[in-house]
C-alpha cells in the first residue's frame, strides 16, 4: 500500500515538473515572438539564434551542457554524479522550446507595441507559473539554477544574490554579443528588464495564493 502511494507521488512529482518546463518555454515563445527581449537565463540561447543562425532549441542544449561542465569545473570533487541529469533534463527542455517556438510561427507577427508589451506580460505570468509547477516536484534543477547553486556553495554567497549576479552577467554577455555581431541589441529588450523584475514578484503572488486555497481548503475540511 506504502508502495503504491509512493508511486503515486512520484508520478504527480514527475507530471509537474515536465508540465512546468514546458509552460516555462511556451512563456519564452511568446516571449521571443514580442521580440521585445526574453528573460535574462534565455538570453544566451536567444543570441546564439539571433547572431549565429543556431536554432533556439539545440541552442539551449548546448547552453545546458556548458553550463554543466562549468560546475564540474567550479565543484571538481564535490561535484555530484546525478547532477549530470542536467543535460537530459537541458535535451527535453530544449525539444520544448524548439515546438512551442513552431507553434507560434502560426500566430501573426505583432506591429503594435501595446499587444507586444502585453504578450510579454503574458510570457511573464507563464514562466511564473511553470516555476510554480516546476521547482516543488523536487526532480532536478535546470543547469542554470545548478550552477547558481554550485557559486553559492563555493562562494558562500547567499543564493538570491547569486542569482542576481548571474543574470546581469548573461545580460552583460547578450548586449555585447548583439552589439558587436548585429549592431543591435538584439535579443535584450524591455521584455528582459521586465522578466528581470516582474517574474520573482508574479511567482510570489502564485504562491501566496496557493497557500491561502490550501488554508481554505483545510479549514473546510476540518468544519465538515
């Protein structure tokens, strides 16, 4: 009985965090699709594509595995062996960027910077929501959060401060890139101060909500 439960668990564990990577990347589809910017971890992916031609899918896999070896090489001995299951985690998340970027090839191209700002807005909410479903399943964090980890734990940094750090460096890294390729900035926008800004905020806002329906529910439960 224990067994089967377990099962049961693991089974709701692993439909949220595949659910969530992929709400995760139809956020950043729509987020390219604004071409207003995408947020700060997609923004290497999304430069390789804008100044190299490099499909935004496979480059997102190759950003997962470099981001891989560099906790090898940050970590050397303490590095963890199962923390190589963040390259098929890096494959299937770069497969989900790949098809939701196809489907919004069958949306029209939007002109008017209000319904872009606003789709962006929407890429926020999506990316908050599949961190939501994503990060509580417990399975695997994805190379960028591994690598955060792995600075912190060398560092010891507090984590939020790193993530901060890492982000305006893949920024940094971006705008330069599109500067000297494309002259442009190519893919750093509005969307990306926005997703910089509002993505924890939105993702607080989810959480504080849940936790007011689960309060809800139990006091429901325990009147009935």
């Amino acid at each position: 009985m224990e067994q089967n439960e377990a099962s049961r668990t693991l089974a709701n564990r692993l439909i949220c965090y595949f659910a969530g990577l992929f709400i995760m990347t139809a956020g950043i589809a729509i987020s390219v699709k604004s071409n207003l910017g995408v947020s700060p971890v997609s923004s290497i992916p999304y430069t390789l594509t804008r100044c190299w031609g490099i499909e935004m899918g496979k480059a997102t896999i190759l950003f997962h595995c470099v981001l891989v070896l560099l906790q090898i090489l940050i970590l050397r001995k303490s590095f963890q062996l199962k923390s190589l299951l963040q390259i098929p985690v890096g494959v299937v998340f770069g497969y989900f960027t790949t098809f939701c970027n196809y489907l919004m090839t069958f949306a029209p191209t939007p002109e008017n910077i209000a319904v872009r700002i606003g789709m962006v807005l929407v890429s926020i909410v999506l990316v908050a929501v599949g961190i939501f479903f994503y990060l509580p399943a417990d399975i695997m964090p994805l190379a960028g959060e591994g690598i955060m980890q792995a600075v912190s734990h060398v560092s010891s940094i507090a984590f939020p401060k790193v993530k901060v750090g890492f982000d305006i460096t893949m920024v940094l890294i971006s705008l330069v890139a599109c500067l000297i390729v494309l002259r442009s900035m190519g893919s750093v926008g509005i969307g990306t101060a926005l997703s910089a800004v509002l993505v924890g905020v939105v993702l607080g806002q989810i959480m504080k909500l849940w936790a007011k329906h689960r309060k809800t529910r139990g006091a429901c439960a325990s009147r009935a």
